[in-house]
C-alpha cells in the first residue's frame, strides 16, 4: 500500500479505535475522579518511575515514557512534586541534568489509584471483547509499535 493510498476500511478502523480510545479513556477518568483520585496522567508518570531502575528517570526520560511534551512534564512534575509523590534531584555526573525520583507517597498513591484503573480498564474494554479479539488487538498493536518504534528509531539515527 502506498503512503497517499488510504482504504476506506483502514481509514474506519482508525476512526473506531480513535472514537473508542478517548470514550474509555474520559470513563476512566470519571471512574478515578469519583473516587477522589487524580487523572491517569498522574498514574502513568508514577508508573514509568515505579517501572525505572531505582524508580528514578532523567526528564526527558520521562516526558517520553509518559508520552507527554516537555511543557506537558514540566507541568506534571511541579504538581506531582508539590504533593510530595515524586523528588526532583540533580543529575550527580551532570548538574544541568534533572531526574525524577518516585517517593513511597507516590507508590501508595498508585496502589491506590490501580484497584480503581484496573476496574475501569474491565468494565469499559474488557467487558465488550472475547479473547479472540483481544489477541488480535494485541497482535495489530504490537506490529505497529514495532513499526512505529524502528521508525522513530531511523529519524534518530538520521544525521
């Protein structure tokens, strides 16, 4: 398929899953905020530290993991830090460096938020898929993340 050519069936496929993602995502959202939690910003910043090696990552580690613009971050970041979730610190090899370091309130903060995600991730996907079409979600997400990936990758290494 040539990159101009779009099918009308691929073009409707990016329209459902478009659609789909931003209604799962607002009713998650919703599911967090009545129970008095913060935005799945929040959780998937806390998650990629909890993830890192020493639950520490560079900034712009983290804008890229978390999917976020460095404005993005940088908003999240004074936020997250103002409550005490996460520490900002001082690169020790490089001083101009910032990192950002999950704290044990930003753990507990995550377990908490989880048990509500995880609910909202049943509830609003989960619960209208068979594992059939599950695996094929997997199967055409994960070749295009590879796609996507070895394609950010050639940009990066392109001179």
């Amino acid at each position: 398929m040539k990159p101009s050519h779009l099918p009308e069936n691929h073009l409707e496929a990016w329209r459902r899953y478009y659609v789909s993602f931003w209604r799962i995502f607002a009713s998650i959202e919703a599911d967090l905020q009545a129970a008095g939690l913060p935005s799945l910003s929040w959780y998937d910043a806390l998650y990629e530290l909890y993830l890192a090696p020493d639950r520490h990552l560079r900034m712009s580690e983290l804008a890229r993991s978390a999917l976020l613009s460095r404005s993005g971050l940088t908003r999240l970041v004074d936020k997250l830090e103002k409550e005490k979730l996460l520490e900002r610190k001082s690169c020790p090899k490089d001083g101009r460096v910032q990192h950002a370091v999950l704290t044990d309130k930003g753990v507990e903060l995550l377990r908490k938020m989880w048990p509500v995600y995880r609910a909202g991730i049943a509830k609003h996907f989960a619960a209208h898929l068979s594992d059939a079409e599950a695996k094929s979600i997997i199967a055409a997400f994960t070749r295009l993340g590879a796609a996507l990936e070895k394609k950010c990758a050639d940009v990066k290494a392109t001179p």
